[in-house]
C-alpha cells in the first residue's frame, strides 16, 4: 500500500520535474536547434521541431567569419585567469576573516560586496585612461586584472561563508597537537575547505565568462573574448536567426559543458553560508 | 600574546586583498568625482571648465530620472519576487525523488551558464518577437492575437528575461538549504497530523529564511546594474519605460559621450547603492547573525 | 661610454633588423552589416598583394562599434589603425583634427570618380578625411505582385498620401501581410533617420535659426501623426522594436507591402538566396509631402574608412583604405559574387557601368535619390545645421536617440502624439542649453 503510493508520487513528480525543466531549457535546446537549421527554414511558420534538413552551413559560416578559437582561447584565459588570481588573494583574507574575526569583519565584507553596485559604464572613461597610459587596452592581463577585481568580493564572500562552517575545534585540536600554522593550513584547512573552493572557483569562472561590458569596452582584436564574438553577430542584415544561434551555441556550449561535468562540485559548496 | 600574533597575522592576510580593492574602488571614483564637477565632452576636446554642481543638477532635473529610479527598484523587485517564489516551489519539486532527477537538475540550472547578450538575443529574436517568434506562433494557433512583448509588457518581458536567468541561482541555493533540513523533524510533523500546508510555513520555510535572504543579497547586487539585456531588447524604450539608472548614465556616456554628466550620473548611483547595501546589511544582518 | 654606445648601436641594428622584417598589423573596426562581412572575406586578395601587411579584424553590431570607435578615438586609445565610420562622424572628427587627411591613396584612387554629394559629406576644406565604402539614400521599395492584387499602382514619384492608401489597400492581416514597414525602433540612426528624412518632407526642421527645437511646430505634429497612423492601420506588430535589420527581414519573408528605408537594401531584397520575394520588387523615390514635390527627404549616408591622426601606420593603412574602395575592389567582388552585390552609392562610374545597369534594376533609382539629396539645405524652410536625416552636431547622438524613443512610445502606443512631442521639445531645449546653443 505505502509503495503504491510512493510509486504513484513518484510518478506524478516525474512528470511535473520533466515539465519544469524542459520548459526551463527550452529556450536554449531551441536556439540549438535552430542553428542546424537554414534561414528559410529557422523562420518557417509553423516551426519545424526535429524534422527538418540539418545542415552545418551556420557554423561553416560563423566559423569563416571570426577566428573563434582566438576569442575562446581569450574567455577561457582571461575567465580561469581572474578566477585563480582571485582566490589567491581571497583565500588567505577569508581565512583571517573566518578564524579570527574582529568586530569590523562584517564591515569590511559588506564594505566589499558594496564596491559591486557602483554601475560600471560611470567608471568607463577613468578606467579607459588608466588602461591607455598603462598599455593595458586590448590585452589579456588588464581583462583579468578587471575581472579579478570585479569578482573579488563575491570570492571573499563565499569563501569566508563556507570556512565559517568549519568547526574552530578541530583547528584548535590540531594546534594543541602543535601544528604550526603553515601545517594547519595545509593538513587540517585545507581538506575541509576543499569542496568550497571548488565551488567558488567554478562559480566565478562562470561570471567572468558571462561579463559583458568590461570585456567588451576594453578589448579590440587581440584579447577579445566571447562576448566580443557575440557582438558581432547582434543583428546584422538580413535573416539571421539560424546563424545567431549558431553563433550563440558556440558561445555558450564550452561553458555550459563544464558547468554540467562539475555541477556536483558546484552545487556542493554554493552555500554562501545559507545552510546552518 | 597569542591572539596579538594571530591578529597580526589575520590583518597581513587580509592586507592584499582589502588593499587591493581599495584602490580598486577609490582611483577611478575619485577620477569620476573629479571629472563630475567639469565640463567634459569626449567629443568636444579643449572645453573642458569646472561647472560645479551643474552636472549633479542635470541628472538630477532629468525628468527620466525618477522613472529611472523606479524602473531600477521594480526591476530588482520583480525578478527577485520571480526567483525567490519560482525557486522555493523548484526546489521543494527537485527535491522529491522521481526519474531522472539528475537530467533535469542539469536541465534546470542551464540557463545560468548563459551570457546576458546571448539570452536577451535569443528571447527577443526568436520566442517573443511577435512575427517570427515561437509565443506569437503558438498564440496564433490558439486563436489568439499574439503579444507585441516589447511593446506592450516591456519592463515585463526583461523581468522575465532576467528571471529566467537568475531562477536556477536561487533554486539551487534553496535546494541545499532544503536538503539539510531534518527529515526527522518534518516525519514527527507529519506524525503530528501536521498538513503539508501547514509543514511547510512552520517547518520548511523558517528553515530557508538565511537561504532566501542570502539569494535576496547576491542577487540585488547583480539586478542593480542590469544592463546588457536592456540594451539588446528594447534600448530603454519604448519611451523611457525600461530604463534604469545604469542604462541612463550609459546614455550620458556612450551616447553623448558627456562624461562629465555620467560622471555625475555614477556618483548619484554609488550613493543610491550605498544606501540600498545599507538596508541589505541590517536585513542580513539580522538573519545572518544567528 | 663606449659600452654604453656599443648598446646603443646593438640596441638600433637590432631595432632596424626587426624594422626591415616587420610586418604591419592594421586593426580594423567594422560594423557587421553584409557589404563589410564580404570584405572581410575577400581579405586575401589583399594579403596576397600586401604579404608585409596582416589584417586583424573587429566586426561589432553597429552601436557598440560607434561606442568603441568615438571612445577610443576621443580618449586617443590608439587600438584601430582603421575605423569604419558614417557621414555624421567625418566632419566632426576631422574639426577635432582626429583624423588623418587621406592624401596617399595613391593614382587608382580616382578621387575625382566619387559620387560629388557624397564626396562633398566626407570632405573638410576641400580634404577627404575617410574614403566611402558604400552609400546610400532612401527610397521605397514595394511588392509589385501585392500592388495588382490590390488594385494599385505606385508612380515613380509617390506622395505620402499616395503611399497611405496604397499602402492600406495591400494589408492583409489575416495572411500576415503588412501594407507598410517602417523603422520604429528607437535610436538616431533608426526610427529618427526615417522621421527625420519624413519630417523633412513634411516641410518641418530640427531647429530654427536660434537652435530653437520645433517639435511644437504644426509640420512635427502632422507628420508624426501621420506615422502613427498609418503604421497603427497598415503597419506589423511589434513595429516599435523594428529597425533596418527587423524590417528587412520582414520584406525579404515577403511579410511587407511597401518599405521605405536606405538604398542599399535593394541589393538584399532582390538576392535570390536570401529573399522570397526577390523578382517581385518596384522602386519609387522617397515620398513628398508638403514641403512640396522637389524635397524627397534629403536622406544621405555613406560608411566610411577613415585613419585616426597620430597613426604609425599611415602609409600600410592608406594601402587598405584605397584597396578596399577603389574600382579595383568593385570589379573584385563582382567576379566573385556577381554585380548585384558590388557597394553602392559611391562611384559615377559604376553609374556608367552597363553591366552593372543590367545586374541591378534599382541602379538608376539609387543614383536618382542619391542625386535629389542636398543635406546643405534639408527642409525648406531655413536651418542652422547641415546634414539630412540627421543634425550633424556631437550632441545629436544623444538628442536623436531620447526624441527617438519618445517616437518609438508614441508608435507603441503608450503615449500620445501630442505628448511624445511636448517631451521632445522639452529634452531637446534642456540638453541645447545646457550644450550651450540656447543662450
């Protein structure tokens, strides 16, 4: 009887999790498919879902007119960059901020997150000049130097959040065993802290991927990443659909394959210190 | 002695990214105080003249400046209302065991990998436009007139844009928040004769209350600045009903290329900021200190 | 000291050893519209005859490139040696002196060849500042088929009356055909480029002679109604988010009656393998109103490649320039994509070319419309501004683009014509003043 039940409950939420979540999806699967699609067809009344003649000529297109391989080399530099630059100055702070905390601390990291709201476009020209004096326009180090601190909040943040949950006990067992501090870092912090820098790290590869308007500003030819890619085929002329998604698969397909593979360890540290 | 050695310590740890961001934050906002105060037009090199508050008068008096303000406020409302209900109700599904549980969580946090550009092209261009696009066509095929989006709903349309966007970030936010809740707890309420209804106003959502909290911040400080959305789809339009300040200060800035009226513009926006964190900061505050 | 001249003297053979295999790196910045993609593609022709010089390219819709360009361009970023831009920019830019006067464009230039109107936009005391890739004016464009369905017909000369009842009689919503497209999305180069050149022929203008706005004048009021009107009657759904590339891709799926826009669009309306209406295409001059029969509008655009001053690479970047616009690339890109497809709206002697005439029915249309442009004069009554769709101020980027999106709500629906005027007469008075034309 209860198994029935549980069955039948079981059922009912698989219909309703695979409805939600197609629905979710779909947007994406659509623009998919309709990158394999020909521009007659792409607008076709009523759509073509599945049946319809697949054809690479999008991609043999987006792929003649842009050197993608550049702007993904780009986004995956300037992404993975700022994020490891980020942690190295974020772990130690929100190590500090965590174990030994001061009756500023919160100060300091709502201090932090509050340099995130200033609207970016109204630093555009100082940041502009910096950038042009020091050689930095279009170049792949001032894109992560921006984003690594465009992230660093948000870095400190999750991080300390997560090294909150880690029991002071077991640090102070390990230092009445006498571990200096390098060794408790290494040994005890470390382990535990693992799956939080995991998280954070995969979580800010994802926003420094997705910044627009910084990389966008910023770059030319030479460090241009995705988002540049993208900008180029907003709405050119003509019938375009099946080719702007051609262009979008290919913008969001690296990203959104490592974000499935490591969704895991993604999801097993992004707390943000919301579970107690 | 020790703790003296172990602050000293902690303030050498904090030293180089608090300093960093420092100046992060106070090189360009002194360079944009400075140049809020003048006269400067990026196209009009050699007229540059300090004007004092003008610049702060007319971004104040500009009469798209309150709706801005308001567009900004409804905007961050509006798609964290969507989030934070669509994502507790996500979450209490995805938490249920049924088949294929893993698929559709890959499914469901799918658009968060998404650039805004990419998003915005792809809803505009291909499910909202009211001719070629998929709501129009399944609107049509039910007999209905089908929804000019952007004309008619357009600060609806980027809220649904954004939400779509944000909604699997709060889902799974909420998701771990719900899974660590007791399950012994909910069984003896269950045991009570407590009413599903009833468990999860008494039980579940005071459990989710520093998750849901959490969400509201992190997503705020994105949702202020929403930007690239609006510029895809609507431009601010029609009118000026999908402008929020971050877009108006773009106006300033890359349209009439006045840096010293976006300048202006950017200040006025630290300072609506500040006092948006303010509020964040005693709302977490009080729920995160517990 | 000798050490120190031993290096110094290294130091130069070394610079001069790398000098001599250099090669040159131009960085062009494009808008991605379909003239400047096939450029793009053809770019071997001129790395096979320039090996020293390599071409990187940056291809951005045409709003974030303007961004970019006047950004980097202003603030003397330096990271273009060539720059798309359009006739709104080339004389403000060369004031600024920021850019280079192009005087080594060498023999095959044939300056003397350009089209004198668009010649004269991209001019500056007698100097070309950028070199035209492709120009255009505004015509109508219709379906000749949907025409004689209707029981119409469209005179080579249309009135806007004319245009509106034509343009009525073809709608047919229940088939999704459209009477008319027009551009309604807001920004200065889209809706208010066509209501601009609309209102020209309307007899209105921008600004008396005291940089006073005329929004609350009757000529503004009739003809923004009558836009609204018609576009309310015979127009698509979701006409307010429809710039040149929405339209044309409405015209092309064969979902517009008549579309009144830039010349240039003939050349993708009538390209078989895009359009499905490609054989069915009329052409008339732009509308007249009550300006009287002789103002069509006075629509006149070119994009242009132009040199940032202070370049480096002046010599490697004229190379470009002058390759990319001169005869030799026309007869280029017709050997490889036919001569429907050359840019147009630059040269006489494409004008001239028989071939072309034949490949190109709405050749002689162009150059007529190109002709009845004067953008010295562009409404009749007297004005303190050149330019014709657009005022060729710095400020009107920004004027054009916040009168624009009143228009846009005003097609939208959400406010009413009267208001959508008083809000642009009231923003436009603010930024003159405080830009300091109002005393």
């Amino acid at each position: 009887m209860a198994r029935a039940i549980s069955t039948r409950r079981k059922l009912t939420f698989s219909i309703l999790g695979w409805a939600i979540g197609l629905l979710i999806f779909f947007p994406i699967l659509w623009t998919f498919l309709t990158s394999f699609k020909t521009e007659g067809t792409a607008i076709a009344t009523p759509p073509q879902f599945l049946f319809f003649d697949w054809t690479l000529e999008n991609y043999h297109e987006v792929q003649a007119r842009s050197n993608y391989m550049k702007h993904v080399t780009n986004s995956i530099v300037i992404s993975v960059g700022s994020t490891l630059i980020g942690l190295a100055l974020a772990i130690p702070a929100a190590w500090a901020m965590a174990f030994s905390p001061t009756k500023r601390t919160k100060d300091v990291l709502m201090w932090m997150l509050s340099t995130k709201m200033m609207p970016p476009v109204g630093v555009l020209v100082p940041l502009y000049l910096i950038f042009r004096d020091w050689g930095l326009l279009d170049t792949r180090l001032g894109l992560v130097a921006v984003l690594t601190m465009i992230n660093l909040p948000i870095i400190v943040w999750m991080l300390y959040t997560y090294f909150k949950e880690i029991p002071g006990e077991i640090l102070e067992a390990a230092r009445m065993d006498g571990a200096s501090l390098m060794k408790e870092i290494v040994y005890v912090l470390t382990p535990m802290a693992v799956p939080g820098i995991a998280s954070t790290m995969l979580l800010n590869i994802i926003l420094a991927w997705n910044e627009a308007f910084w990389t966008l500003n910023l770059s030319a030819a030479n460090a241009a990443p995705l988002t540049a890619f993208i900008a180029s085929y907003s709405s050119p002329e003509g019938l375009f659909w099946a080719k702007l998604s051609a262009a979008s698969t290919m913008a969001i397909a690296p990203i959104l394959i490592m974000g499935w593979f490591s969704q895991k360890q993604l999801v097993r540290g992004l707390t943000f210190g919301a579970v107690k | 002695m020790a703790t003296h050695q172990t602050r000293a310590t902690a303030r050498i740890m904090m030293s180089p990214a608090v300093i960093l961001l420092f100046l992060w934050m106070i090189v360009p906002l002194v360079m944009t105080l400075y140049f809020s105060f003048l006269r400067y037009n990026l196209l009009m090199p050699g007229t540059e003249e300090f004007v004092g508050f003008l610049n702060y008068k007319y971004f104040l008096t500009d009469p798209s400046f309150f709706t801005a303000l308001g567009n900004t406020l409804t905007l961050v409302g509006g798609t964290l209302l969507i989030t934070v209900i669509g994502g507790i109700l996500l979450a209490l599904v995805l938490d249920q065991p049924f088949f294929g549980q893993g698929i559709v969580r890959l499914l469901v946090i799918a658009p968060f990998f998404v650039m805004p550009t990419v998003s915005a092209l792809v809803w505009k261009n291909m499910l909202m436009h009211p001719v070629n696009g998929l709501f129009a066509w399944i609107a049509r095929s039910f007999g209905f007139q089908p929804i000019d989006w952007f004309a008619e709903v357009p600060l609806f349309s980027i809220i649904l844009i954004v939400a779509w966007q944000w909604l699997p970030f709060a889902t799974l936010i909420l998701l771990t928040a719900l899974q660590s809740l007791d399950g012994e707890q909910i069984e003896a309420a269950e045991m009570d004769g407590a009413g599903a209804l009833s468990r999860f106003f008494y039980l579940v959502l005071p459990h989710m209350s520093r998750a849901i909290t959490v969400v509201i911040l992190i997503q705020t400080i994105f949702l202020l600045s929403v930007f690239a959305e609006i510029l895809v789809t609507t431009n601010g339009g029609p009118g000026i009903q999908t402008t929020n300040i971050t877009y108006l200060i773009y106006a300033q800035a890359l349209l009439q290329f006045d840096v010293g009226g976006a300048s202006a513009g950017g200040i006025v926006a630290v300072i609506l900021a500040n006092i948006v964190a303010f509020f964040l900061i005693r709302l977490i505050g009080k729920n995160l200190e517990r | 000291m000798l050490t120190r001249t031993l290096l110094l003297g290294a130091a130069s053979v070394l610079a001069m050893a790398s000098f001599a295999h250099a090669e040159t790196t131009l960085t062009i910045a494009t808008v991605n519209n379909g003239d400047m993609v096939r450029m793009q593609k053809l770019t071997d022709d001129f790395s096979k005859k320039n090996p020293d010089i390599k071409l990187e390219w940056v291809t951005l819709e045409e709003n974030v490139l303007r961004q970019r360009v006047t950004t980097d361009i202003a603030t003397k970023g330096g990271q273009y040696d060539i720059l798309t831009i359009g006739t709104y920019e080339v004389p403000i830019w060369a004031k600024q002196k920021w850019l280079l006067p192009l005087d080594g464009l060498g023999q095959a230039y044939d300056a003397d060849d350009l089209l004198p109107a668009i010649k004269d936009a991209v001019s500056v005391d007698g100097k070309l500042y950028a070199s035209p890739f492709y120009g255009e004016s505004a015509m109508v464009m219709y379906r000749k088929d949907l025409a004689e369905k209707a029981g119409v017909t469209i005179p080579e000369k249309p009135t806007w009356d004319q245009i509106a009842e034509a343009a009525k009689k073809m709608t047919d919503k229940s088939t999704e055909t459209y009477g008319i497209c027009l551009r309604g999305k807001a920004g200065w180069g889209e809706n208010m480029a066509l209501l601009t050149a609309m209102a020209n022929s309307f007899g209105a203008r921008w600004f008396d002679e005291k940089w006073q706005p005329q929004f609350d004048q009757p000529e503004w009021k009739k003809a923004l109604t009558f836009y609204v009107d018609l576009m309310k009657e015979a127009g698509p759904p979701g006409a307010s988010s429809n710039g040149f590339n929405e339209n044309l891709a409405l015209f092309q799926t064969g979902k517009c009656g008549i579309w009144i826009d830039a010349t240039v669009a003939a050349s993708f309306v009538t390209n078989p393998k895009d359009s499905k209406v490609a054989d069915k295409v009329g052409y008339a001059l732009f509308p007249t109103g009550d300006a009287g029969p002789d103002n069509h509008g006075n629509w006149l655009w070119a994009w242009n490649l132009g040199i940032p001053a202070g370049t480096q690479k002046a010599e490697a970047a004229q190379k470009f320039v002058s390759w990319a616009t001169d005869k030799a690339y026309t007869e280029l890109v017709a050997s490889k994509e036919g001569w429907a497809n050359v840019p147009p709206g630059t040269r006489k002697s494409l004008y001239a070319n028989p071939e072309y005439e034949k490949a190109a029915p709405f050749a002689k249309i162009t150059l007529d419309a190109m002709n009845a442009a004067n953008t010295s004069k562009p409404s009749v009554k007297p004005v303190p501004y050149t330019g014709g769709q657009f005022v060729a101020i710095p400020e009107f980027q920004g004027i054009g683009t916040a009168v624009g999106q009143q228009f846009s709500a005003a097609l939208a629906g959400s406010v009413k014509v009267d208001q959508a005027l008083t809000s642009a007469q009231q923003l436009t008075t603010r930024e003159m003043t405080k830009g300091g034309y109002i005393k």
